[in-house]
C-alpha cells in the first residue's frame, strides 16, 4: 500500500509539473476563453443530442446503458448532419460579410480617434492602421455593424442570406463527400484484389480492409505517374483509369459494397460513460477541420509554393515535372484540379481527407493491443493537437497522408508476424515493404520508417542482440552519407563521419553475422529481405525518373531528382564579375534547422529535447510543432507501475520499432517534430499500453486519467474553436465571393502580380529572384521561372561587396528581371547570433533605394522589384 501511494505522488507530481509548465509556455491555448460564450450552444449541440436519446432510452426501458446500432446508413447521416451543424455554428457565430467599399483606417488625432475612407493608399502618413481592406470578408459583423462600422457605410456590407448558407454548404459538402466515397471505394477495390493474390487471403476484417486500402492509393499513385510519365494525366485519361480500375477489380468493389450496405455494430454503454465524452470531441474537431477546408486557394508557405504548386503544375503540364522532390500524394491530390477543376477539392485531399483516414487507421492499430477506451485516447491525444490541426486545417502539407502510408505500413509488417501461413506472413511483409516504398515517395522523412521497420523485423526474427546491431549500423550509414545533425557549433570532418560510420556498420555486421552462425541459417533474413526488396520496388518509379533528370547514380540524386529552379552560373560571376566566392559564407539552412533544436551546448540539447520539444521554449515555438503535453506526462509518469515482467515478442517488436526510430529521428532530423509523425504510432501503443495498466492498479486510478484527459480535451477544444470559420472562406462556402474574389481578398495584388509576370516572357529578363512570399503560386510555369532564396544566402553572395550596381548587372547577366520580396523574412530566424537580419537589412536598402517597385502590397507586406534596365 504504502509503494503504491509513494509511486502515485511521484507520478501525480511530474504529471503536474509537466501540465502546469506546458500551459506556461503555450499562452495562445487561452485565446479562446475570452469568446467561450459564444461556441457554448455549438459546443452543447452533441452532447444534448445524445442526452436526449439517452434519457428516451433510459425511461422507455428503464435501463442505465445505452445501445446504440451503427450502420453505414447512419454513419453517412450523422456525418452530412454533423458537417451541417458545423456549418450553420460557423455562419451563426462568425456572422461575417463581405465588404464592397474602400479601405478603412483607424485614424488618431488630437481630438482622439476616427475612422476613416481612403482610397488612396500613397496618401497614407503612417499614423493610420488599417481596420477592413476593400473587396475582403469582415468576421463578427453583427457587432460591427451596430457598434462601430458608420452608418453610411453599412450598406456596402453585403451579408448571405439564410439559403445561400444551406445552399452553399450542402453542395460543396456532398461535392467533398462524393469525391471521398470515389477515391476510397476505387482504392479499397483496388487494394483488396491486390491484397488477395498477394498473401492468397479471403480476410474482410478491418485490418485487412485498411491494409487494402493503403495498397490501393499505392496503385492509384502509380498508375498516375506512368500517365503523368507519358504526358497523358487528363480529365479523360483519369475517369478512364478509375473505370477501368473499378470494372477490374469489379467482384472486390461488389464485396465491398455489399458488406458496406450489411455492416452493423452495436455498441452497449453506461450512459455516464467519460469515453462517450472523448468520441464527441473528436467528431466536433472532425466537423470543424471539414468546414475549415472548404478553402478557394491554398494555405500556408509550404503549400503554396510546393505541395499544392505541384499538384496545379501536374494539371497545367498533363504530366510529371522536376521540381528536386518525389511527389506521390501530390498524384493522388492533383486529380482535384484534373477530375474536377475544383481548387477545394485539392486541398481537402491535401489536409482533411488524410487526416481523417489517419486517426481511423490509428484507433483501428491501437485496437489490437489496448481497450477501447485507452485506444480513444491515444487517438485523441494526436487529433486534437495544435500540431495535427496546423497540417489539417492551416497549411496543406503532405505530412498527414505521410502518417497514414506509415501507419499502414507499421500494420502490415506487424500482421505478418503473426501471419497463419508462411505465403500470408511474406505476402503481408512485401505489402509493408510497398507501403514503406510509398510513403517514402510522398516525403523522403519515410526513410526513418524504413529503418524503424527492418529493424524491429530483425528483433522479431533474431532477438535484441541484432536489433541492437542494427540501430548501431544504421547511425553508421547515416554517419557515412553525412546525414546527422548535430547543430552549428560542431563541426565535423566528412573523414570522421566516414571513420566512424565505417566502424559502426562493421560491428553491426559483426553482430548479425555471428547470430547467424549460430542460428546456422540465413533464412531469418528473408523477412527483412522482402521487406526491402519491395519497398525498393515501389520507389523505383521515382529513382528511374531521377536517374533520368540527373544522369547520376548519386544516392541524393536517386532520391531528389532535379531542382527546375533556376541555377546560378558560377563561372560567369566569377569571369566575367569578380565575383569572389570565397567571401561568401551559407548560414540560411543552418541557422533554420538550428532554430528547431535550440541553442544550448549539444550534451544539454540532447539530453533535455523531449522537454523543450514540448514546451516550445527554445528557438522557434508555435502551433506547427506543438504536439502537446500527454507523452511528456504520461510516458515517464505512468511507467512507475509496470509491472516487473517480460513482455510479448510482439510488443517488444513494437518497442524496438519505435526505439530504432527516434533514435534515427533524434540524429538526423533537426528536432523538426512532423519529420517523425509515423513514429506516433509507436508512442501511442506505449501511452495506450500504460493507461490500461495504471487504470487495472485500483478503480481510482481510472478518474485521475479522466481528469487528465478532461483537462487536454478542454483546452485543445477552446484553442481549436479560437480558430473556427474564417471570414474569406465562409462567404466563398455561401456563394457571396467566388473564388477569384476570395483569393483577392486574402492576396489582393495576387491577380495583378500574376497578369504581370505572366505578360512578360519575351525570352529576355524572365527569371524570378524570390524572398519569401507565397506569390509564385500565381505565375505560370514558377519552379522553372522562380529561384527561391528564403534565407537570402546567394543575394547576400551576389551582394558581398555591398556594390549597388554591381549585384544589378549580376542579377540581369543571370536573366534575372524582378525579385520578389518579403517584408517579414527577418523574423524566420530567432538565433540572436544569427546573420539573416544583417543580410535582411542590406537587401531591402537595396531594393528601396536601387530598385524600381512596381508593386507594393500594403496588405500582405509583399513587394514587387523591376530591375533597372530590364
């Protein structure tokens, strides 16, 4: 007794320190409070809902639990009416209009305040501060209107109208639901009758039916690249493919929808049941994230300017493109533009539409080693983050559709573990190894999952001892290709990486071959073998095309491509323009990457990274990487009451995973968090595994977890509500803005920058030099016209004598005719060391007094620069 009270005061108190310490760091959690109010009625809207069914079902048969019949039917509906709801709370609490006048400042003077019209923008004295933009959508009008907007101008507020609203949003949300339904009915057909020859397997169960599904988007994918590869990715071309994709795997997709229209699961549950509580916040995020991505143009730098800029120029090209990335959900994401013409529907199969399916695959893998309720909220605990919301609802990066290939793939090589047949156990290990191969062409970060996979089938197939090795010879393999981080002040010797990373795969070697010899067989290879081999096989699509672009067998070439960015032509600056690269230092990369690891001595940065990491409070901090507070509280609180016993081979294949991967992930990744999403997985089982264990210790035990969850549930829900329904984006969903007047009110001078730059391509001065800005999206044919210089390295080289007209004739000598220039490009970088500020600093003297600034975004503080002479 006198252990258990002990154990629990020391868990209680670090859990404690770290809930309280992480709310310190993260203050923007509370900006919600403030309008909590006014989400009230659409945060009661469920649980009502189910009070009121629960009551009727308690008073009809006078019992205390509560049955409820799932069906597809029912699922469809609750879905249509929870994306409704959504909607509908969005207008209500938003309430906003679109705005027809002219701009509105704040003016000060010595009489106080006003507002004030002005049209002119270079009339501007800097004493005013903009209130409401012209042609731009206004949030909360219906204070606005009534408290502060004149009278005289209420009429240029132009507010949808209760049809439009209902309107707007079952079209676009049964448009978004039926392009859902297509790709994932066609996948799934696919996927099974590949699934099907290849482990010779009749299963339907659940895992099974999300193995297929991965392997389906797999097929998909690869079936658009060799179109894309011939130059034929069509609006023809691709409904030919699904056609004939469903009218080959016809007897699959029969079977699927046949089980789809029989399917029914009753669920049996005390009405005051806390899970019931988790459920409902998860579909309350769901239907807040769907409404928030019904969007008229991309978010975010990254989606801008690569992820969906990719997936317009596979629709603007009919093919593949160099862009130095593989893009294999970009493929798949593209058919928004090809299929449909439809810019949301691109960005929902971005963002929303992998989300989604990511958290089912996870609560679907938790299933197999906790209860329901621990399974719950592992799920939760990465939903609901303001990390997993920035991917799924502000910016559209391919990260999310990333997780989900690595979460199927992590089910099918643990499946093949237990597999009933040895053709079933090689048939699910080679199906892992073409997920792996996947994921890895949608972001080459997958090459951690790689590892992670090989090495916990070694353990499974030869014990510790190999994996061990094997994480061993992994960092030397990583130490040879030089691809640890290990931050600025260290600085290694390529010869030393090669040294060492040598001696590390030899002992690795060493380790492996000995098991060998006293296993007197090579055949515990064959697994890993497979594994490989196909995930080679699923990517080789990629290296045959890389190989192409860059005639090189350079293993960053293979895995990268070519760049179509436009490359600088050293030996002419060095000829023909004195240029002296020696003076030249490239700190941008580095002083990026630093600000996600810290800047304390290395030894303290490691050691004290899963702390810092949580709490956001070294270097770059903010909602993108912001995964919350539950594995620092729960993982090494709970871990007191495990029981001293040893585990399963098959969980501890899971431990090793998830081991084998962070390691790899802590050594070369920069400490950026979404770089190691699939390795959640693994943190998640552990979380999960710890939750059921503490909860059987004593019947209290299960209320502390409540209160904890109870705790993440309510702040994640207020900071996710802070953020719910954007002004732009819900008069475009009400028709009131179409979508070249929403991406003007978000970008105003985007159509002007675009005409511009697209006009002028006369073969003399096209190319673009580009600071920041999200711009490029709108020019035609940007990767090949658009060099990006985010961090102002190269400028700063071509600049390096702080020579005006020098850097001009360089510029133009190039083919460069105009820069593309970011007010805020400073603030990329916190490190008070850091030289981007000085470099910064010298470029925008440059460009105010050498330059000509044909366009100036007062809005978005971008400008446009014409170069002298051009």
């Amino acid at each position: 007794m006198a252990s258990r009270i002990i154990k629990n005061l020391l868990a209680l108190s670090w859990i404690s320190v770290v809930v309280y310490a992480y709310f310190r760091n993260h203050t923007y959690l509370g900006s919600g409070w403030e309008s909590i109010a006014t989400f009230l009625p659409y945060i009661l809207f469920i649980p009502v809902v189910y009070g009121c069914y629960a009551l009727y079902q308690w008073f009809e048969k006078g019992e205390k639990n509560l049955k409820i019949k799932i069906t597809f039917a029912r699922v469809l509906a609750a879905a249509i009416l929870l994306i409704f709801v959504a909607g509908n709370a969005a207008f209500l609490i938003k309430s906003p209009s679109y705005y027809h006048g002219n701009d509105i400042f704040y003016v000060e003077d010595e009489s106080g305040g006003r507002l004030e019209i002005i049209s002119d923008l270079s009339t501007l004295t800097g004493n005013e501060v903009l209130v409401l933009g012209h042609e731009s959508a206004l949030e909360e009008t219906n204070a606005a209107l009534t408290n502060w907007i004149p009278v005289e101008i209420v009429s240029y507020f132009e507010r949808p109208t209760f049809l439009r609203i209902e309107f707007g949003i079952i079209t676009k949300s049964l448009g978004l639901l039926g392009i859902f339904g297509l790709l994932t009915v066609t996948a799934m057909s696919l996927g099974l009758t590949i699934f099907r020859k290849i482990t010779r397997s009749n299963k339907t169960d659940s895992e099974s039916i999300l193995i297929s599904f991965g392997l389906g988007l797999f097929g998909i994918s690869t079936f658009l690249f060799l179109l894309g590869a011939a130059h034929i990715l069509t609006y023809l071309s691709a409904w030919i493919l699904f056609a004939l994709i469903l009218a080959a795997s016809y007897k699959s997709l029969a079977e699927i929808l046949q089980k789809l229209m029989k399917w029914e699961h009753t669920i049996e549950t005390p009405i005051a049941n806390f899970d019931i509580v988790i459920v409902m916040t998860l579909l309350l995020f769901a239907a807040s994230n769907f409404i928030d991505n019904i969007s008229p143009m991309p978010r975010g730098w990254d989606g801008m300017n690569q992820y969906v800029n990719t997936a317009k120029s596979l629709y603007l090209e009919h093919g593949l493109i160099s862009n130095g990335l593989t893009y294999g959900w970009e493929l798949i994401t593209s058919l928004g533009f090809i299929m449909f013409n439809w810019t949301t529907a691109t960005l929902n199969l971005h963002s929303f539409f992998p989300g989604l399916i990511a958290m089912i695959a996870l609560y679907i893998v938790a299933r197999k080693f906790m209860s329901t309720r621990a399974s719950l909220i592992v799920v939760a605990s990465l939903y609901l983050t303001p990390l997993y919301q920035f991917h799924g609802v502000e910016d559209n990066k391919v990260d999310l559709a990333h997780l989900f290939t690595g979460i199927v793939a992590i089910l099918s090589v643990y499946k093949s573990f237990t597999a009933d047949t040895k053709r079933e156990k090689y048939g699910l290990m080679a199906i892992g190894g073409i997920l792996a191969g996947f994921a890895l062409g949608i972001k080459l970060t997958a090459i951690i999952l790689i590892f992670g996979l090989a090495i916990a089938t070694l353990y499974y197939e030869l014990g510790i001892s190999v994996a061990i090795g094997a994480i061993v010879g992994a960092v030397g393999l990583f130490a040879i290709t030089q691809a640890i981080s290990t931050g600025s002040e260290l600085e290694i010797q390529p010869s030393t990486y090669n040294v060492v990373g040598t001696v590390l795969v030899l002992i690795s070697i060493g380790v492996i071959g000995l098991k060998l010899i006293q296993k007197k067989s090579a055949k515990p290879l064959i697994a890993m073998g497979i594994f490989l081999v196909f995930a080679g096989i699923s990517f080789s699509p990629w290296l045959i095309k890389n190989f192409i672009e860059t005639d090189s067998l350079n293993p960053g070439s293979l895995l990268s491509g070519q760049s179509a960015m436009p490359q600088i032509d050293h030996d002419l600056l060095e000829n023909d323009y004195g240029l002296d690269y020696g003076l030249c230092e490239s700190t941008g990369t580095r002083e990026e990457l630093q600000r996600y690891m810290g800047y304390d001595d290395i030894i303290t940065r490691y050691l004290t990274m899963p702390w810092h990491l949580t709490m956001n409070d070294q270097g770059t901090s903010g909602i993108y990487i912001d995964f919350g507070w539950i594995p620092l509280a729960f993982i090494p609180g709970l871990l007191l009451f495990i029981p001293f016993k040893k585990p399963s081979r098959k969980i501890a294949a899971i431990l090793v995973f998830t081991i084998a991967y962070w390691t790899i992930w802590l050594i070369t990744s920069y400490g950026i968090i979404w770089y190691g999403l699939p390795g959640f997985v693994g943190l998640s089982i552990i979380i999960g595994l710890l939750i059921d264990n503490y909860e059987e210790q004593s019947g209290y035990h299960r209320q502390i977890i409540n209160i904890a969850i109870a705790l993440f549930l309510i702040s994640t829900l207020i900071f996710r509500l802070s953020m719910f329904g954007k002004g732009t984006l819900l008069m475009y969903t009400a028709g009131n803005m179409t979508e070249e007047e929403a991406i003007k009110s978000i970008f105003p001078y985007a159509p002007t920058v675009g005409e511009m730059l697209n006009a002028d391509q006369d073969g003399e001065y096209d190319l673009i030099w580009k600071v920041g800005t999200n711009l490029s999206y709108f020019i035609d044919d940007n990767f090949a016209r658009v060099r990006n210089d985010q961090y102002l390295d190269d400028l700063n080289c071509l600049y390096i004598e702080r020579d005006a007209d020098l850097l001009t004739e360089r510029l133009k000598a190039l083919g460069y005719g105009y820069i593309l220039f970011d007010y805020y490009t400073y603030s990329l970088s916190p490190d008070p060391e850091g030289s981007l500020y000085q470099k910064y600093t010298a470029a925008l003297q440059y460009i105010l007094n050498e330059t000509d600034i044909v366009v100036s975004d007062y809005y978005r503080g971008h400008m446009v620069i014409k170069l002298p002479g051009t």
